[in-house]
C-alpha cells in the first residue's frame, strides 16, 4: 500500500518538485493548490482559507483512511519594508503562509495522532534564520513557521509525530525569475547581471535547484529522518552561516 502525502502549493517551483520527489519515491500524492497541477491528484483549495483546507483534506481522508506526510509549501513574497506594508498587504501574506499551514496541520494531525505515525515538513526560509532589506511581512511568517514546527514537534512526539522546517535560501524557481523580472522592469538592469550578482551572493557560487531542496523534504519525512524532529534544516549554499 503505498503512503499518502499531501503537498499545499504543489503546482509550480519548489512545491512541484517536492510532489515529482515523492512520487518517484512511490507515495501517493495530492496536491493543493488554486492552479491545477501536472503531477499526482490535484485538489483545488486556496490555502489561505481554514474552513477550505479542512474541507479539501477530510475528502482525502475519507477517501484515503489516512495521512502519512504533511508538507505545507504554499506561501509567497513581498518586497516592501514595514512603512511601504499596508495592514491588507500583512493580512493576506499571513492568511497564506502562516494560516495555510495553521490549517494543514490542524487537519491532519488528528489522524497522525490515530495513526500514531506521521511526518510534517513546513517549507520556511532562510529568512527564519536572518533578516533581509524590503522583506518585512515575508521575514516575519516564516518566523512564525519556524515557530510552529518546533512547537508543534514537541506537542506531538508521543505520538511518533515529527515535525520539522526546511529553510531554503536563493533557489532558481519561476518566481524567483518573476522576481528579477519585475526589478529589471523598474530598475532597466540587464537581468543576466542580476542573477549572476544573486548567485555570487552564495558562497558556493550559484543558485540553489528546486529538486535539491524536494530530496531534503522527502528525505525528512522519510524513516531515515525518524530521530529528527524540531529542526531547521538549512539549504541555502552556505548564506546564513556567514
């Protein structure tokens, strides 16, 4: 029987590589998110709505009978410090990256507790580590998910419960190139420099690959991860430890 995985923001970037890792891995995997996906069974849902998420995974644990691996992805940027953040701007990056997750886990984790199995993967930043110039909405949720995994993690280790956080740094996806695209746009720089001076901003030299950063969170909520819980695990090209 295969496991049962459930990936929020599965359709693109990192969250698409994540759902292709583990179906490679052999689990079945249902992807939620507002775009229809190309890989495993999509399930329209905006994340940023509780009593949707809820919905959305108790169909698939009715369906299903069980939730094996939780990896709550979904989430977005915004470039603004906090005098150029309107409360409507704060809001909606909380419903999304922090309240998106706060729903994911709620749903599942009564039947991890049953099952007394489960393994939860929250997709943070290396902005829970750091802070960055413009980035004071994005700097403050991925705090927040740091501090729900190892929270969580605790609450939930007698139950055979683990939760961790994966903290990517510059990793080359199409909103990283969205990014770029809207700066050379107000800026007129040549993107081709601008993504070069982003990766000379790693020490290794480069950006990182949205497949590296899935074969970390399949491996964490795999049994080789089994005594890892409450961490965050860094992928960033050396970048915070500067």
């Amino acid at each position: 029987m295969k496991k049962i995985a459930i990936v929020t923001g599965g359709s693109h970037g990192i969250g698409y590589a994540i759902v292709e890792e583990l179906l490679v891995e052999h689990y079945q995997v249902f992807n939620l998110d507002i775009v229809p996906g190309e890989l495993g069974q999509y399930r329209h849902c905006d994340v940023s709505q509780v009593a949707a998420v809820n919905t959305v995974i108790r169909a698939i644990v009715a369906d299903t009978g069980r939730v094996d691996v939780l990896v709550s992805n979904a989430g977005r940027h915004v470039s603004a410090n906090i005098e150029q953040t309107d409360e409507a701007t704060l809001d909606a990056l909380f419903a999304l990256n922090v309240k998106g997750a706060y729903a994911a886990l709620q749903a599942v984790l009564p039947v991890m507790r049953q099952q007394q199995a489960g393994a939860i993967v929250l997709i943070a930043s290396d902005q829970a580590l750091v802070a960055k110039k413009n980035s004071f909405a994005y700097n403050l949720t991925k705090h927040a998910l740091a501090s729900m995994a190892k929270t969580t993690a605790l609450d939930y280790a007698a139950f055979n419960i683990r939760v961790n956080a994966v903290c990517p740094g510059t990793i080359e996806t199409p909103l990283f190139h969205q990014a770029i695209d809207r700066y050379c746009a107000k800026s007129d720089a040549d993107k081709v420099g601008v993504v070069a001076e982003e990766a000379a901003l790693q020490p290794l030299g480069r950006l990182g690959q949205p497949a590296e950063v899935a074969a970390l969170v399949v491996f964490l909520a795999s049994d080789q991860a089994s005594f890892i819980t409450g961490s965050l695990q860094v992928i960033d090209g050396g970048y915070t430890c500067q």
